[in-house]
C-alpha cells in the first residue's frame, strides 16, 4: 500500500491539524497504535476520511503521539500535500 506519511509527534486535546492537498485523498488520523496496524495491513480506526477541499482541518480527540497517512484509496495517481500543526486558537504551534 502507497502512503504519505507524517509524524506529528505528541499533541494534546484542542489542537488543530490542517493537511493541504493537490487532490482528492484519504486523510487518516492515527494515533501510533492504529497507525501501526494501518501499515501493516491490519484493522485499524482512524479520524477523517475522503477530502475533496483543501485546506482541510482536523481536531486532536486525545492527548497522545498523532501520525497523519494520506493515500488514494488504491487508486493510481499521485498527490502532493503538506501538514502544519496549529495551536488551539487555530495558529501554528
């Protein structure tokens, strides 16, 4: 499975992930448990889903290390993207 992947390290409840895209992808926030479940092929449960608009932002649900994947659910292709943190006043952290 082809993915891009982004370690966004530890983050708490209230902050904001805002992921920019070239396309249409799956936008999937993991925490490292599912992510690593998400590699490997095996049943995982993320936050976020198919986005179609750009910027596209996402709230941590709990404190802990967050990973961001973003792949094109099988599809060929190729997608250009780019991940900022933001505070939770929404400014970049």
């Amino acid at each position: 499975m082809d993915f891009i992947r982004y370690d966004l390290g530890y983050l708490t409840t209230g902050q904001t992930v805002e992921v920019a895209l070239s396309s249409a992808a799956n936008v999937l926030l993991l925490d490292t448990a599912n992510f690593n479940a998400y590699s490997t092929g095996r049943q995982y449960q993320y936050f976020g889903g198919w986005v179609t608009h750009t910027p596209y932002r996402i709230g941590i649900p709990y404190p802990g290390n967050w990973h961001i994947a973003i792949d094109l659910g099988g599809a060929a292709g190729s997608i250009r993207s780019a991940v900022s943190v933001l505070g939770s006043q929404g400014a970049p952290s």
